[in-house]
C-alpha cells in the first residue's frame, strides 16, 4: 500500500513570552506514517501531545523540527511543516478536514447553511450541497425544525452534532479527528461509527484521537500510543 | 493598453483542480512599502537604528507609520491586517488606495500593464485609473467615502460615471441592484446616507465601492463602532461579496473576531512594522510573536 501521511521527527516547542520566555514541549522525536486508506488511532493521557501532532498535520500549529510528508493529489509530495500557506489554504478546502468536539460559527448563518459551505468550498454546486447537508444533518439526527435556524441557542449536544455533520459531509483525502466524541451519547457515536466506516469505504485516510478506547478499538486499523513523549505501536 | 477585465462569475466545481498559473499570481504584490510623516534625518533613515517597539525617530520625531511592509494578495482571498491603534494599518491601506503618497516601496497589479508598473509612481490620471477600475476602498467612517448630501443613487452614480459609465438606464439599474443587494430598500435610494443610520451608511458605502466590480476591495475599520446585529450584518454582507464575485479583499480591523471570522491569512502589524503572518487560525493558536501573543491572550 502507498504512504500516504509520513511524519518524521516531528517537533513542537511553545515559547511563551509573557512568562520568561518559558518554553513548553508539544512533542518530540515524533514519527510514524500512515498507508492510503487506513485509519490511524493516537491514544495518551491528557497533555501528551496527540492534539498537538493533529495540530501540526493540519498546520494550526507551526512545527518547530522535523517534516510532514503527504502525497497530494494536486501537488505530489508537499512538506506540511513547512508549505506555504496559500497551498494549505487550498489543501484544506480539498482534501484535508478536520473535526475537533468545538463548534465556531458564524454569526447568521443557519445549521444548513453551516454545512452546506463546507461543501460549496469543494466547488460542489449550490443544489447538491443543500441536499448533501440535508442527508448529513439527518444521519446526525438533528431535528429538521431546526435546519433553517441559527445554532447560537442549539444544546450542547445538537452543537456537538451540527460540528461532526460539517466536518464529515465531506470526503476528504485525509481527515484528522480531534477527540469528535469525547463528550457525545452513545447513540450518537454509533452515528458517527457509521459515517467513519461510509468514509472509510469511500478510500478516506484518517488519523483520530479518542479518550474512549472501546470506540476507538472499533473504528481504527492500527494504533499508536503515546507516553511521556515516545510514541509506540500496539498491537 | 490597460488591461482592465471583468472578474469572471465563479461556476463551482473548481476548487478541486491544482492552482492555475493566475491563482499563483499575485494579483496585487506590495514590497518594501514604507510611509513616513515628518522629514526624516539621517540617522532613522537607517531603519534598524529605529528602537525595536517604537516608530518615532528619537533625534528627530518623525514617525514610520509604515516600515518595510512586503506581501501579496490572490485572487478570491481575504487578507487580515490586525494590530493596535497607531500600529500603521489605516496608512497601509491609504497608501494603496493614493489617499496619501508612499515614501518608498513598490506595488504591482496582475492586471494593470501587467503586473510591470510600479503603481506608486504612476501619473496622476493613471492613479485615478486605477482608484476609479481596479479599487475599491470602504473608509471607516462613512463620511469619508460618501458625499452626503447626495442620494444613495448618487453616490453609486458618481463612481460608475468616474469608470467611464454613461448610460442613464444602466447607471440606475446598477445603482438599484447594488443597494438592493446591500439590503438598503429601494424606495430609499433616491436619499441622502445623511439621513441614514450609521449601520446603513456603511453599506452604502460598500455598495458604492463595488459599483464598478473592482477586483481588490480594500476594508479599513468597516465594523468598527458599529452595533453588533448591524455589525453582523456587514460581516455577512463581505462573506456574500467574496463568494458570489471572488473579490480579492484586505481587512483591517483591530478585532480579532471580525478578522477570524473574514479572513484565510492574516498579517500582525506593530509600530510600523509586519511582526508576523500566516494561516488565520495558526496565528489565533500558536502566535509567535511577544505581541501577538499579549493580543490573543486579551480576547474575550
């Protein structure tokens, strides 16, 4: 099987400013790689660096060591540690996604709307993308009275759901899953469970991070675990 | 022959092709742009003698409002320039739009005599050209960029007329798309924005900016002491005119949420000087830079 994801000796140092130029360790050393079509899981207590090495994949963080192989459709081999930021721009919209458990909206822009523009950005046309947001809306089970509102007053939950139906609306070459369940019911990670085997049949690459170990066994082909810094593979 | 084009209507299904030769381009290209007011002396002409947080040249008090500024803004995007009151954001923009003469530096435009002129150091009526073809600039304050004693149709009609529109019929169907399309009811149009609310004299005033379909609009301040529905309504406004016409747009704000909200990069400006730039969301989560920093740590 092709890589499509190699990271090699990956590193992320914070240096705070304001606090004597304190410095604080992200991660280090990091390195692993990713076949076309696999489902990578991070697993690690709190604060050992899993966000931060998604962070650094989809360059919301800038890497301060090391190099981020992926093999783009557009481009071929493109660094993500150190591509310039009018091609990530351009690789977010196509083919890399990511889903954090936060949702940020804009401010009048309705459930539907909110999905739909995920996929207008992909060049999809206006019609389809309605429809497309409407099944993903659906899938999530978000109330249809809803669709047409603005998700400012949405619950807790319906939030959490309105983000994933964003997020995995569409098929994206890579997606990076940022804790997505972490504070979701069960049936709503059976949802997700559903849609993450859909994408996966469609040939999409991921790399997740769960808290939640049974539901991470089921989705993932193989995973890593980071301890204090050094990441492992567990069989 | 000047090379002015109207900007194509985008037809979706595009964004999944690599960047063509035109996307790479620049449309507008900045370098070494530097603005001073005051004389100069010798010894702050040397820019690195200037003190590192200060623009104001200690022997002789002429101030860098802009020093040293480089970047480039594509086609379809949406640039942020945040930073503090006094930092040289307004004179920025200024200087591209010829309010005021540049020190030093250069700007080209991918589409006026091919990206090969330095704008800045073009004739008069050339500059005019490019305000009245290429720009468009909404001012913080609606005073500035409307005459208001005017109607609202007026003001759209003064600016098509000044980019070479002479047909009667034409000029007031635009005039009454534009407003219309700013959510400005028509039965108004024929009244002065004096008459109007603070909320709605800015969106006059960007329909105005976009009455000739520049393909870079410029946006100093335009949410500034706005109240926040009307706010949202002019942030809304912006996205809707960056996704319909792929219009190429530079927003200055001092507020992070507005600049968030609008813009893919994003450049942080302080004491005359670029600190740092990059993706939107990398410069809200990981800034690099002391001040930068101190700005993201002091957001609500």
């Amino acid at each position: 099987m092709d890589t499509l994801l190699r990271v090699d000796a990956l590193e992320k140092t914070f240096l705070m400013h304001q606090f004597d130029e304190k410095k604080i360790t992200g991660c280090r050393n990091i390195s692993f790689s990713v076949n076309e079509g696999e489902f990578l899981g991070i697993t690690g207590p709190s604060g050992s660096g899993k966000s931060t090495i998604i962070k650094c994949i989809y360059r919301t963080y800038l890497p301060t060591g090391g190099h981020i192989y992926y093999q783009s459709d557009l481009y071929g081999t493109v660094d993500l540690a150190s591509a310039m930021d009018r091609q990530m721009i351009k690789l977010r919209q196509t083919e890399i996604g990511y889903v954090s458990q936060f949702l940020s909206i804009m401010p009048r822009t309705t459930a539907l709307e909110f999905v739909a523009e995920s996929l207008l950005e992909m060049g999809e046309d206006e019609a389809a993308a309605r429809l497309r947001a409407e099944d993903m809306l659906a899938h999530f089970h978000l109330r249809e009275a809803l669709w047409n509102t603005y998700p400012k007053t949405f619950s807790g939950g319906e939030k959490l759901r309105l983000n994933l139906a964003r997020a995995m609306v569409r098929k994206t070459r890579l997606l990076l899953l940022d804790e997505p369940t972490a504070s979701l019911d069960q049936a709503s990670k059976e949802t997700v469970k559903e849609r993450i085997h859909e994408l996966k049949m469609a040939g999409t690459t991921m790399i997740g991070i769960f808290h939640d170990l049974d539901f991470m066994e089921s989705v993932v082909d193989r995973t890593y675990q980071l301890q204090s810094g050094i990441l492992k593979e567990v069989n | 022959m000047l090379g002015y084009r109207q900007l194509p209507k985008t037809t979706g299904n595009e964004a999944g092709r690599p960047m063509t030769h035109n996307e790479m381009r620049p449309l507008l290209s900045v370098r070494h742009l530097t603005k001073r007011f005051g004389k100069g002396c010798s010894f702050c002409r040397q820019p690195e003698n200037l003190p590192p947080l200060n623009n104001r040249c200690p022997r002789c008090g002429t101030v860098w409002a802009c020093n040293d500024l480089s970047f480039d803004l594509y086609e379809g995007e949406i640039l942020g320039i945040v930073g503090e009151s006094g930092s040289g954001k307004s004179s920025l923009v200024q200087c591209l739009y010829f309010d005021t003469s540049v020190t030093g530096g250069t700007a080209t435009l991918s589409n006026y005599q091919d990206g090969e002129t330095n704008i800045f150091l073009e004739s008069p009526q050339q500059k005019r050209y490019i305000r009245n073809h290429l720009m468009g600039m909404v001012y913080q304050n609606p005073w500035t960029g409307l005459k208001m004693n005017f109607s609202s149709g007026g003001n759209i009609a003064e600016k098509l007329i000044a980019a070479g529109h002479f047909n009667v019929h034409h000029i007031q169907k635009r005039a009454a798309d534009l407003l219309d399309h700013v959510e400005i009811p028509l039965s108004r149009m024929n009244e002065a924005p004096r008459n109007f609310s603070g909320g709605m004299q800015q969106r006059v005033q960007i329909s105005k900016a976009l009455a000739n379909r520049p393909p870079i609009l410029l946006l100093d301040e335009v949410t500034t002491g706005l109240d926040l529905s009307v706010q949202a309504r002019v942030l809304d406004l912006i996205r809707r005119i960056q996704h319909e016409s792929r219009t190429a747009m530079i927003v200055v704000s001092h507020d992070l949420g507005v600049i968030r909200m609008l813009c893919d990069r994003t450049m942080v400006m302080k004491q005359g000087r670029c600190i740092e730039a990059g993706l939107t969301d990398q410069i809200l989560e990981d800034p690099h830079h002391a001040y930068t920093q101190l700005l993201v740590h002091s957001l609500l």
